[in-house]
C-alpha cells in the first residue's frame, strides 16, 4: 500500500500544494457506506476502502460479494498498485443515493485528508465584473471558506449583493464537502459568476444561503 507524500516544506506565500496522495494510495473507510436505487438498497458495508485512481479525490472501493448485482455491473477493477483483491470501484451517479452513515455524499466521496473550515470574518471583500469598477457585491463581515489545498472562498450575505446586475441561471452543482447548489446567477456577459447552498451539509451550516462568487470570472479583492 502506498503512504501519501509528506507535505512540501518552505511553501511560498499564496502558493497552494496539489493533492497530499498520489495515484494507487489506499486509505480505510471506517465509516457505514450505504446506496439506494429505485430497487431499494443496493450496497450496506462497513469494507470499504478509499481508493485513488488520480491524485485529486478517491473513489469507494467495496468487497464484490458486498455489491448487488445492478450496482457490480456499474463497477470497474481497482487500479493494480492498489493491491485491493476482490473489490471493485463503485463511481457515484446521479441515479443512485450514497450515504457515509445517514448523511448524503454529493459528486465523489470526501478525501480523509482534505478538512473544510468555514469562519466569520472581518475583511472587506469587494467583487467586480471582469475589468471593470463596476461592483457586483461588497462586505465587511463574509464567511471565509479554506478547504485543503485550494484559495480561500469568500460567501457574502445576499444583502451585500446587487441583484440588479446578476440574473439566475440553471446551473446545479454537487460538491461532496459543502452539497449541491440552490442557485446560481449570471451577468450580462459571464455565465455562471455566483452560486449559494440553500441547505449545505452539516458541516458548512455557516454558508447556508451566502452568495459565493467565482474569481476566475470576476474581479475579487480582499482587504483588512
């Protein structure tokens, strides 16, 4: 079985590392992994194994003879340097609802080695349209979300918005740390530059229905 990678020493300020395992590791799963289909349950277990056939987020492995047979036909082998016999990987689709215990997981399962923290702040975040002074949010008191290995993520409160200047979108997005998206919103010339988690999980509770805007397609500043 493979370790993950020590964390890199001396990381430059503003520098994020990559992902903290490589192709092939294998961690346990302690947790009860459940899926229901519309024939019932198709898989109660308490043997899986987070797998990672990239370095990025894992996959379950599960013990064949624990898979109902319409789920194994969904399944594929583990990769060899996991060095798994007799489990399979299970990928997660939209038809089937997969649990850890009796919460939800969304997208992929939750990286053991990623930790999600959202915190109140006291910083000024200023989000403008792409090149432009024209300001589409502003706060003083956002919710700082730092996820393992990525910039940090700034959700404002709808008041701090101007809704004039952004319309909805059908968007729907699923992520496995914070759950799936109640709303997404456009400008007039940028799809998809705002979402919010109406009824995030458990664990992201301080973000439910915060604005949260995305800096690859707009202008995000961050002052003291």
């Amino acid at each position: 079985m493979s370790r993950p990678r020590p964390a890199a020493e001396g990381i430059a300020p503003g520098h994020f590392p990559g992902p903290p395992v490589a192709a092939g590791h294998v961690a346990p799963c302690p947790r009860r992994l459940r899926a229901l289909d519309d024939a019932g349950w198709a898989l109660d277990t308490t043997a899986a194994s987070y797998v990672w056939e990239h370095p990025y987020y894992p996959q379950y492995a599960v013990p064949r003879d624990h898979l109902a047979a319409r789920l194994l036909e969904r399944s594929r082998p583990t990769p060899p340097a996991a060095d798994l016999p007799d489990h399979v990987v299970v990928p997660l689709h939209d038809d089937v609802a997969w649990f850890e215990e009796s919460e939800r997981v969304h997208g992929h399962p939750r990286s053991p080695y990623v930790r999600v923290d959202a915190l109140r702040a006291e910083r000024t975040v200023t989000v403008r349209r792409r090149g432009s002074q024209e300001v589409l949010a502003r706060s003083t008191s956002p919710v700082a979300v730092f996820e393992t290995g990525l910039p940090p993520r700034w959700y404002l409160d709808p008041p701090a918005v101007v809704w004039s200047r952004l319309h909805p979108s059908d968007t729907v997005t699923r992520c496995p740390y914070k759950g799936v998206t109640t709303g997404w919103w456009s400008t007039e010339d940028q799809d998809d530059v705002a979402w919010s988690y109406g009824a995030p999980t458990v664990a992201l509770t301080a973000v439910a229905g915060l604005i949260a805007f995305d800096d690859t397609r707009v202008d995000v500043t961050v002052d003291l």
